[in-house]
C-alpha cells in the first residue's frame, strides 16, 4: 500500500477544499437552523465532477480511484456533514450500486443523470422494524403479469424527499428469508409512491430525511436491479461503498475539530499562558491527532482493498466503526477546548458535535460493524 498521495489526488484536495470553503460553508449554519436541503449547492457540485466519484466516464461518472473518493468525501465532510451524507448516499449507495448491479440499459439511463445531479438518489432499505436486522424486510413484491406490485414503508431515507428514484428493497418470497428479499429501481413518479419529510433531527439538519410510503405502487419487471433474490446481497454490498463514504466523512470531521481546535488553543489566554500549553488541553489535541490519523490509515486500507477490486467489508467496517466513533470524540474534545464559545452553533464544532453522533448509527451502528469485525476474525457468525 502507497502511503504517498499522488500529484492528482494533491489537487483533488485542494480542489474539493476550495470548493468546500466557497460554495458549502458560507451556508451550512443557515441552511443547518432552517433545515434547509441545498438542492443548488449539489447542482454547483455535480458542474465540477463532485458527483461522478468512482464511476466510469462512459456512464458520466469522474472516474475516481477510491483514495480520491475518500478525499473528496473528507474534504465534503469536514465543510458540512448534511452535505456530505447526501453525496454519500447518491454515490456510494445508489450510483455504484447501480454501477455493480445494473443492466447496461438500467446503467445508461440512470447513471449519466445521477452524476450529472439532474436526478437524485435514495437507498430504501431501512423500515419501522428492520433496522440493525434489515433481513427482516416487512415490503413486499408481488408479480401481476409483466409487473411488480410494492407496498410497503421505509423510514429514516436519507435524499427520501428529494430523489427522483429510489433503490427499493422488498420481499418477493418470504419463506426464503433474505434469499427472497429483491431491489427494485422505483421513479418517484410511479403511482403509489410518496413521501414524508422527517425534520427535528438532532444533527445532520440539512440533509434530507424522509419516509417512503410503497401503496400499491406498480412498476415494470425491467425495473428489477439484479436478480430475483439478489436483494440481501445488494444491499450488504452497497453498504460496504456506503459505510467506506460515511468512514471518510468522519475523517473530515476529525481533520474539522483538530484545525479549529488546535488554532484555538494557541491563540486563547488563560493564567497568562496560551490554554495550548496545558498538558490536560495537550492530552486532547493529541488523541485527535492520533485518531485522525489512524482513522485515515483505516479508510485508506480499505479504499486500497477497492481499487483492486477486493472484498473490503472487513477492513470498511473497522474503518466506519473507528472513524464515526473517534469523531464523536474528537467533536467533544473540541467543544470542550473551546468552553463556552464551543457551546454556541455560532462555532461549527457545536454542528461537527451533533452531526457526528448519527456516524455512529446510521448504516450499520457501531455494535453492527463490531459484530461483523468479530466474525470475520473469528470466523463464527454472531447472527444465526
Ligand atoms: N457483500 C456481499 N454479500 C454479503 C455481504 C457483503 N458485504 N455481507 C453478507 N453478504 C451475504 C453473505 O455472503 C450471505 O450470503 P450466502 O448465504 O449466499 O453466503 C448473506 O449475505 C447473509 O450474510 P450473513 O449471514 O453474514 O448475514 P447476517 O444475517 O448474519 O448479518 C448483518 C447481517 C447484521 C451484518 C446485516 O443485516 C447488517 O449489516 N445489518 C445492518 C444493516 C444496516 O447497516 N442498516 C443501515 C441502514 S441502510 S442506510
């Protein structure tokens, strides 16, 4: 593994950087106070090629490698979290999946519009009862003639209110448990399908978050997304592109906190010295230094993993785990550096502390990847 970033991975960075810091962050307060969704902000990111990620030029995509992907994830991350889950979800979770699982004619369709933002994308896995369990699918698919029928719910669908086509997961033959679970490519303005905004979150207050309602809604065999019976694998395969893009965002939440944090320290007086100089301030600007660095070797093992094209689920679940957690650290510490003046959402470490907790729950909690860890280094199932 080449620890050496290279001269265009470099520019990416600052690149991504400079784009964050003039187009993202001079809104993310508002848009975080009013609940704002930035459908511009992703329409200015899709212009310069930030909505392309790993996907391949002929489908519209950037071409990334996975190190790029992450850095520019981080680097999205560390301006705005709300921002940088719905890029999450419309690259890692909906574009590559469709990259992976598509039909040439589903991947020609979709993909160019999704990389282009002229279409957004959701992932409906989750349900009122099947989260950490998401096997345990309650919507199902019944076949009439050449059609799929869907009735179901899904809830807590990150760019749910927005998108324009929804990655759907449902039962078509529920004895077979989640070897009968399918996904199904459903256009928002198929009849039976709605939405409903979700707003009062504690963090991510910009991100759009909604429930999808699934009533009798009809769509067409061609809307399959694999095979019949794939769905289980395609969600669990997406989640290993979705949890590595969730991983790289709290990276960029760390290098957040340990920028502002350390400036702070150095510049803020107390007992005439700088508060930098104590050791117990000390203590905390070097276990975020430590964590971000070490979180960033896990992204980029995994991301290394990727571009050859090798299974990573392991190596992504230790990087989400150790990442969304030492995010919700660092985001503390740093609160607690700044005092009081950290306590206000005039200071964006007051949002990096409420954005981070959700890293730690959404796609997969810690427990989940601390699960799926253990059974790869031990080689027995926690799940029977
Ligand atoms: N890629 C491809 N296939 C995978 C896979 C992966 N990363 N992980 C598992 N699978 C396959 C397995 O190979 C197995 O198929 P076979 O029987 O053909 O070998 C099948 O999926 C079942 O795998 P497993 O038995 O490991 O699943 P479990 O039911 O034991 O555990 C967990 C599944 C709990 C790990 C899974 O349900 C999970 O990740 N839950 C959290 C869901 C989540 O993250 N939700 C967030 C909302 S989505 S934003």
């Amino acid at each position: 593994m080449d620890l050496d970033f290279t001269e265009e991975q470099r520019m990416i960075r600052e690149m991504t950087r400079k784009f964050a810091e003039e187009e993202i962050v001079p809104s993310s307060r508002r848009n975080d106070i009013t609940e704002n969704f930035p459908r511009e902000i992703i329409n200015k990111m899709a212009r310069v090629g930030l909505l392309g990620g790993p996907v391949p030029k002929e489908y519209g995509g950037s071409d990334l490698d996975y190190i790029s992907h992450a850095i520019v994830t981080e680097e999205i991350g560390r301006a705005d979290s709300s921002v940088r889950t719905t890029i999450s979800v419309q690259i890692s979770l909906v574009e590559l999946t469709i990259l992976r699982w598509g039909s040439e004619e589903q991947k020609k369709k979709y993909l160019p519009q999704l990389c282009s933002g002229r279409m957004i994308g959701c992932f409906g896995l989750t349900e009122p009862d099947a989260g950490s369990d998401a096997a345990n699918q309650s919507t199902s698919a019944k076949k009439e003639g050449s059609e799929w029928i869907i009735d179901g719910r899904k809830i807590w669908i990150s760019n749910g209110d927005f998108a324009d086509i929804a990655i759907i997961f449902a039962q078509t033959d529920k004895e077979k448990g989640y070897e009968g679970i399918t996904a199904f490519l459903v256009e928002k303005e198929t009849p039976g399908f709605s939405t409903r905004r979700i707003s009062g979150k504690l963090g991510l207050r910009a991100s759009d978050t909604a429930e999808l309602i699934l009533d009798g809604c009809r769509v067409l065999a061609g809307s399959m997304l694999g095979k019949e019976g794939e769905g289980f694998k395609i969600a669990m395969s997406a989640l290993d592109n979705g949890r590595y893009s969730v991983a790289a965002g709290c990276v960029g939440i760390i290098q957040g906190c340990l920028d502002l944090s350390s400036r702070y320290a150095r510049e803020r007086r107390q007992f005439g010295r700088p508060i930098g100089s104590f050791q117990l301030v000390q203590d905390m600007i070097a276990r975020m230094g430590v964590d971000l660095e070490a979180a960033k070797l896990l992204v980029y093992k995994a991301g290394h993993l990727k571009n050859k094209g090798l299974q990573s689920t392991l190596e992504t679940s230790m990087a989400k785990y150790f990442a969304s957690e030492a995010a919700v650290r660092a985001a503390t510490d740093a609160i607690q550096i700044f005092g009081a003046y950290g306590y206000s959402d005039e200071n964006p470490v007051e949002r990096y502390y409420r954005d981070a907790k959700v890293a730690t729950i959404y796609e997969g909690t810690s427990q989940i990847q601390k699960l799926i860890i253990g059974s790869h280094i031990l080689g027995i199932k926690a799940f029977t």
